[in-house]
C-alpha cells in the first residue's frame, strides 16, 4: 500500500465529511432541544416542592446525613430561602400588574385585545414549560 492510497486526516474529503457529520448532528440536537427535549432532560425538582418542608428537611437530613445542630440550622436556611421566593414572587406579580395597567391606559379598545390574547399566548407556553 502506498503513502497516497492511505486514508489521512489531511485529506480534504475526510475532513469535508466529518464536518458535514459534525454539522448534521448539531442541527438534529438543536432542533430536538427547540421541540422540548430540554425542558424534559433539565426539569427542576426542587426539595421544597415535594410535601412541605418537613419532607424536605427529612429527605436533605437523610442524603446528607446531616447532625442534629446541622439539621436546625438547615431548617432556619431552607425557612429563610423560602420566605425570600415568596417575597419575590410577589414582587414580581406586582411589577407585572403595574406594567399591565400602564400599558393598557396607552391602547384602544382593539389594541387591548390583541394585547390581551399576545399575553394569554406568552402564559401557555411559560406554562408548557
């Protein structure tokens, strides 16, 4: 066998197909993440969804093998975390509140309801997520 009928990663042909692979497989993982795919693989657990705080707390106790200062201490941080979404979250619904009504105060009647089904449309699909 000669040096030129031995395949080489400097051959352009080779080289040509491996970024066409490259690109292909780029393509179809990008396009199956846009379909949902992401939303299935990163779905958020958190603990303190699953029953409560004490089935948090028992649960984080147990996998971490917490002692019991730890356990207390851990209690009054997961008590804080959870206090400081709430306030968030109210926060947030109030801001979009406002922005709603300052908008609304701008649009005629037909605006107000194309702005209203935009708005329906934006929550489903936050809401599919």
């Amino acid at each position: 066998m000669t040096a030129k009928s031995q395949l080489s990663w400097s051959n352009p042909r080779i080289l040509a197909t491996l970024f066409v692979i490259f690109l292909a497989g780029s393509i179809v993982g990008a396009f199956a993440m846009r379909c949902g795919v992401h939303g299935f693989l990163h779905k958020p657990e958190p603990y303190w969804q699953e029953g409560g705080k004490q089935v948090a707390l028992g649960r984080l106790s147990k996998e971490l093998d917490l002692s019991p200062s730890q356990k207390k201490e851990f209690e009054v941080i997961l008590d804080d975390f959870v206090m400081l979404v709430q306030t968030l979250q109210a926060q947030m619904d109030e801001v979009r509140a406002n922005g709603k009504t300052r908008v609304m105060r701008i649009l005629n009647e037909e605006q107000k309801r194309k702005f209203e089904k935009l708005m329906g449309g934006l929550q489903a699909r936050q809401m599919d997520r």
